[in-house]
C-alpha cells in the first residue's frame, strides 16, 4: 500500500460523527468498490496511517475512502466526497 497521505480534519470529523451515532454507511473506495457497514471508531496507528472500523469487520485506512453516505433520514450529512 502507499504511503498514507492524512485526509482534512473536516471530514474527520465527518468520520466522527458517523461513529459516535453508529451511522449504517454505504461506504465507497478508492479502488471502486462498495459496501454497507455500520461506523465504529476511528484509531490512528503509528507509522500505518488512520483507520475506520466497521460492525463486518472491516478496516479501511482513511485515505483509501472515497466517500460515504448515510442511511437515513435522521443523519446530521448526506454523502461526503472524502478524495477529489
């Protein structure tokens, strides 16, 4: 994997809240793929990067995401486009 290139602290926080209200995200990577997962907790690792972990027991480094959507009306953000 590449070297990890840190996401703005703006869409941490967008991470964040996903995790703290246990959002379901429809969740979209850098590579193409796609899944559905509910939002845990975020942990910074030394020297690896930052990463997201999902209820499928999934991790993703952040910069590896692409963009999430919640699911839901009660979401406080619609879809968030983490990469250009």
């Amino acid at each position: 994997m590449t070297a990890y290139r840190p996401i703005d602290c703006e869409l941490h926080d967008y991470l964040e809240i996903a995790c703290l209200y246990g959002y379901r995200l429809n969740v979209e990577l850098v590579n193409g793929q796609c899944f559905q997962a509910t939002a845990l907790t975020t942990q910074t690792l030394e020297n690896e990067g930052e990463f997201i972990y999902f209820d499928n027991q999934r991790v993703c480094r952040l910069d590896q995401l692409s963009a999430i959507t919640p699911q839901g009306s009660h979401a406080l953000f619609g879809r968030i486009a983490l990469t250009q």
